[in-house]
C-alpha cells in the first residue's frame, strides 16, 4: 500500500539518501536500521514530506503524495519523534484528540476513542485521561505519544527512535506493547532505529541504510546481518 520509489536527498554535493525503493504492506512493520548519519531520518521525513524529496515519489494507494494536500497528509500519517511531543500544556485526553478534533469527529467518538487507545495501553481512563505530561512517567508518555499518533487511524504511523529515550528495561515492555498493539490494532508502520536487536525483534521487513545506500532488505530470515 506504500510504495517508495527511487528516493533521493542531497544537500548541495552530499547525497543524504541514494536512490531508496521499497514497498510496505498494509498491516506489517519495516523497520529502517542503520548506524547514525545513515540518512534514515531524512528517509522517514520524505515518506510525509517534512523533507522534499529531490528526486523520486511515494505513492499511498497508488495516490503520489504530491497530489495529496499537506494537512491531509499530516492526517493520514502519523509520526512520533524521540521525546514524543507531547503538548505540555493539554491532558492525556486532549493530547489524544488532536486530531480527531481538527478531522471533526463529534465528542462521543472522540471520547470513546481515546478510551480504547488508553484500554489498550492499559492505562486507566479515569486515573490518566485528566493527568498532564509532566506527571506521567517516560513510559507512560511514550504510551500516549503513540496512542495520539494512531489517534485518527492514520494509514502510516512514523516512528522515529520512538524508544530511544527510555531505559532498556522498559524499553523492551515498550517494543512488546507497540508489536500487541500494531498487530491489534492492524496499523501499518515503517520505524528507524539504530538498533539491529530492535529491528530484528520488530521488523516483519528489515530495511538497512548505509552510507544513504538501501544495502539489505527484507524480511529477518532472509538478512545477512545478524545482531
Ligand atoms: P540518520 O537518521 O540515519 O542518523 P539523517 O537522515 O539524520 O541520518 O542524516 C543523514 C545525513 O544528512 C547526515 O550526514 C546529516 O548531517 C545530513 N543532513 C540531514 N539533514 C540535513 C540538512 N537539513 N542539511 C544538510 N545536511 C543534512
Ligand atoms: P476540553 O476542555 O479541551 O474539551 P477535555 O479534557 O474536557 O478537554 O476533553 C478532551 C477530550 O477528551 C474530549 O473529547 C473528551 O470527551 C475526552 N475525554 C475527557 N475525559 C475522558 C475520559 N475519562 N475518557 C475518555 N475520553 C475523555
């Protein structure tokens, strides 16, 4: 359902990414692993054109994003970004209706909505829906970061070293309950680590970045590269 097609990024005489294609399947994860400056970030942020391209497309649906408004797009894919961003002035509740408020959904779908995101978090409605960021724990603001971004049932979820801010404790709870909940909830999510544990633990397709080069993909068996 998400084709990448031949993306490319330079900067002046740097090329950032090199000629990228691969296709994500509706309901999986391909996870984006490669060591830092690899051009996964700019990869990522391409996918939803918070970074034009300088060359190649991606299709969503066979539509190319181009032809998609960018408030549109911003609906239709999710991100989440290391510190999850997190509105610190909003609750729990309202961080989650984000955008389910600017879609337009009337009080009782958003309402029942965020009481199924944060069910299935297993965080308490009643204890955390009024609660700020402030007082949540990273884990539990990882939690809702993700329950805001799936929010609106976007097509695409980002992720972008969406654990990279936890302890390895429970940043391993943390892979556990987004793969439950992905595989729930049907989502469809290309993710960027630097970690082949991580990757190899999430991935149904394994993409490897290198040097702004794709040098494997596909799915864990079938990698060359082990952790
Ligand atoms: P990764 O996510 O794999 O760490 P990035 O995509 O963040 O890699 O960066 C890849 C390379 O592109 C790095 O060398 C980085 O310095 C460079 N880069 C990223 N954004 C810009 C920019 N806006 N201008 C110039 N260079 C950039
Ligand atoms: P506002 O004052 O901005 O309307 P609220 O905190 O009253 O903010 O509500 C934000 C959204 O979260 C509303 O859509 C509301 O229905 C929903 N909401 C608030 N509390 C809960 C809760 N305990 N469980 C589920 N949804 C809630």
């Amino acid at each position: 359902m998400i084709e990448i097609e031949r993306l490319t990024k330079r900067y002046g005489d740097t090329t950032v990414v090199d000629d990228v294609s691969f296709g994500v399947e509706e309901g999986t994860i391909t996870v984006v692993v490669g060591t830092s400056g690899a051009g996964k970030s700019t990869l990522l942020r391409m996918i939803n054109r918070l970074v034009e391209p300088t060359s190649g497309r991606v299709l969503i649906d066979g539509q190319d994003t181009r032809s998609i408004p960018e408030d549109d797009l911003r609906h239709r894919i999710g991100y989440v970004i290391q510190g999850y961003g997190l509105f610190p002035h909003r609750t729990v509740a309202q961080n989650i209706a984000t955008v389910p408020r600017l879609l337009g959904w009337d009080r009782k779908r958003i309402a029942d909505r965020i009481e199924e995101l944060l069910d299935l978090y297993q965080l308490d409605p009643a204890e955390f829906a009024t609660k700020f960021p402030h007082e949540l724990s990273g884990g539990q603001q990882q939690r809702v970061g993700v329950a805001r971004a799936l929010a609106a049932r976007p097509e695409l979820l980002l992720m972008d070293e969406p654990f990279g801010a936890l302890d390895p404790v429970i940043r391993a709870k943390a892979q556990d309950d987004l793969l439950a909940i992905q595989r729930r909830l049907r989502a469809t999510i290309v993710l960027v680590t630097h970690d082949m544990e991580e990757a190899f633990h999430l991935g149904d397709r394994i993409a490897v970045m290198d040097q702004a080069r794709l040098i494997q993909y596909g799915p864990p068996a079938e990698l060359l590269t082990r952790p």
